[in-house]
C-alpha cells in the first residue's frame, strides 16, 4: 500500500463528511480525525483520530462505511478504542454485523 492509495481513500472519506481535516495537534502538521460526539458517552463532544501512518487502517475504514455507513464507521472507532458505543444509541443490527466482521479480519 502506497502513500497515493492513503490519499486516494483519506479524499474519498472527506468528501463523504466521514473524516475532517485539521491542524489543532500537539505536534506540528495535521490530523485527520472523525467526530463521534455522543456515541461513547452522554453530552460530549468526542472525535476519533484517523492514524495516516497505518495505510492498511484508513483503508479499512473506508471499507467499513461502504459496507455499512455510520454503524460500520462507529464499529471501526470501537475496535480502536476496545469500548462498546451507548446501547441504547448505536448497538444496532448493522453495528453488530460491523464489529463481527472486524473481530473476524483481527483474528
């Protein structure tokens, strides 16, 4: 996987309002990130960061949200972080179905 493939599936995530871009990091340049705010907890704002420098990541991310929209996007934030979304919010059919998939890709 080349850094034209990174680009290609960070632009294709951008213009589908899955990822934004901004320069507010503690190290200089930029981050890309997901904003998942009220799915993790109650009345917070939250995002998750997109690590560019795992290509194989950003393309699995972009596989998730054309297999299952938000749910596999949120799905992807879960195995991230090892923490299961709000029930009663996010735990959907296709969220399950999501993060089956992904723990059977983890292995």
């Amino acid at each position: 996987m080349n850094l034209d493939s990174v680009a290609d599936d960070l632009i294709w995530l951008v213009s589908r309002d899955v990822v934004g871009i901004t320069d507010i990091k503690e190290e200089p340049g930029w981050a890309a990130y997901i904003r998942c705010n009220d799915v993790f907890g109650y009345a917070c704002a939250d995002a998750q960061e997109v690590p560019l420098d795992q290509p194989g990541r950003v393309n699995q991310l972009r596989t998730m949200f054309e297999r299952y929209g938000y749910d596999g996007v949120y799905a992807w934030i879960a195995m991230q972080r090892g923490q299961l979304p709000l029930e009663n919010r996010l735990k959907t059919k296709q969220f399950e179905e999501a993060y089956t998939w992904l723990q059977s890709i983890r292995g």
